[in-house]
C-alpha cells in the first residue's frame, strides 16, 4: 500500500523528493520489486514414481467425469501421490537388501582374505613355550630341592607357580587390552566404514522420502474428504449418483492406503549388529 502510494505521488508536482533521490527514476527503482515479473505456476506438485505404480491407483474409466472439476484434480494428485509412495517404498526395500554387501564390500573382503593366507603364522597363536635362555646352566641344586628343612624364602618360592607362556601373551597383547577400552565391533574380517556410513546415510534419506509421500498422500486425502461433504450438502440428481459410485471405490482404495501407511511405519535402517550377525552365519556368498 505504501509503496503504490508512494509511486502514485511521482507524477505530482507539489511532491518532494528525499535527498537521496536525484530523479524519479531512482526514486522508483527504490520502491519496485528489482526481481522481474515471469508468468510461472509455482503451485503444483512435482510427483515421481513408475507407471506400473499409477495403474493401481486409477479410478474406473469414467467415474472421475461425473464428479465436480475441483474434485477431479484433487483425487488426481492423490493418486499420483500414492503411486510416489509405492515407488518410494519400492526403492527402500530394494536398498535396504544391500546391507550386507555395503558392510562388507566384496573387495575388501578379497583382500582380507588374500592378507590371511599370506601371513605365516596367525597373530592370535603365540609360541606354546619360550625358548630356552642361551649361555645359562642349571645348577646342581636349587631351593625346590631342599624340602626336608625348609626356610622362610623356599616357602614363598614354592608357593609360587610357574607362569603359562601362552596366558601371559595373551594378557599383555594389544588385542586384549583394547577389547576392555573399545566396545567391540568388526576388526580385520573386511568391513568397510566408510561404505557403511554412506549405506546408513542413504537408507536414512530413502525412509525420509517415504515419509514425505506418506504425509503427502495424507494431506490429499484430507481434502477430498472435505470436498465431498461440502459437494453433498447440496446435490442434485444426477450427481448423487456419482457421489455414491466415488464412495464406493473410495473407501476400497483407503485400505490400500492404511496398508502402505503401515509399511512406512515398519521402515528402519538394519544395525550394524544385525548385519554382522548375518555375515558370521554365512548368509552371503562371497
């Protein structure tokens, strides 16, 4: 209001210019939109989903016609609205069936296998028994012999046992320390991070667009519902008919609807647990 106003008043003589309007045109350019003026519908629904998907959601053949014009669009875009969701859903089952190769990406695993068999002596199997010390003898005698008359230092050395090899190198190894520190997850068996990372961040991306079309086909619903009572608080003849054969198919489709509303709220990315848990049962074929 202001700015028509303001613009109104250029053509009169008696108005004065600010100070920091030179001329009219200056003075103009401050109050119009810089942006152009386009004539471009930015109202509409972009909707992406297969063609096989849309059949399912089609009306009869003739049935939308009888129906008001509103009418007709609103229940166009809702079914183009459920064949995104089921396209949708389609896509995030398909995805969600690659979890195990995205944690253990065949390559990786090729390596790991390739790095086994090329070590000479797993890191797991330490020597059964150290070797003996070189340059050292056994004395005739130690304390251990001498039992018939035994002294307060023989004692404490014969209540000591001997040290397993085995257990202490396993005690003392890097391994066992860091299974206390670090909770436990996949260690040198090919899982790839990176790659899971990125397969969790997709799938989390797929279930979002679900839930997007969901609440799209929702709000389309919502709609027609409203349409329809305002349509029939005052029909005529020969759209009471159409109205009654609308219903029918109508509330057919909404348990299709439910359905895959059910389908969405079932939708979660797998665990790392699951996933691993499948690789040790040798679900995969490698």
């Amino acid at each position: 209001m202001y700015r028509a106003r303001a613009c109104s008043q250029l053509g009169n003589a008696g108005h004065n210019r600010p100070f920091w309007a030179r001329s009219e045109v200056s003075y103009r350019v401050h109050f119009d939109d810089p942006r152009p003026q386009r004539n471009v519908v930015d109202h509409f629904e972009n909707f992406s989903y297969k063609a096989e998907h849309h059949d399912v959601w089609l009306a009869p053949d003739g049935m939308l016609h009888s129906l008001p014009e509103s009418l007709q669009h609103t229940v166009k875009d809702w079914q183009k609205a459920g064949a995104a969701l089921s396209t949708a859903l389609e896509r995030s089952e398909a995805f969600s069936s690659e979890a195990l190769s995205a944690a253990y990406p065949k390559g990786s695993r090729r390596n790991f296998e390739q790095m086994i068999s090329g070590a000479q002596q797993p890191f797991n199997s330490p020597p059964m028994m150290l070797p003996p010390p070189i340059g050292m003898e056994s004395p005739p005698y130690t304390p251990y012999d001498i039992l018939a008359c035994p002294t307060p230092l023989s004692l404490d050395m014969i209540s000591q046992k001997a040290v397993d090899a085995r257990t202490l190198y396993l005690e003392l190894s890097p391994l066992s320390i860091a299974d206390d520190l670090y909770p436990a997850r996949p260690r040198l068996d090919g899982f790839n991070e990176v790659s899971w990372e990125h397969y969790t961040e997709r799938h989390d991306a797929l279930i979002k667009d679900c839930q997007i079309a969901l609440q799209r086909l929702k709000g389309y619903k919502r709609t027609i519902d409203i349409t329809l009572i305002e349509e029939k608080s005052q029909p005529d003849l020969e759209s009471k008919s159409a109205f009654e054969t609308f219903d029918k198919w109508w509330t057919g489709m909404q348990t299709k609807a439910e359905a895959l509303e059910q389908q969405v709220q079932e939708l979660d990315v797998p665990t790392l647990g699951e996933v691993t848990a499948m690789a040790n049962a040798g679900i995969a074929s490698w």
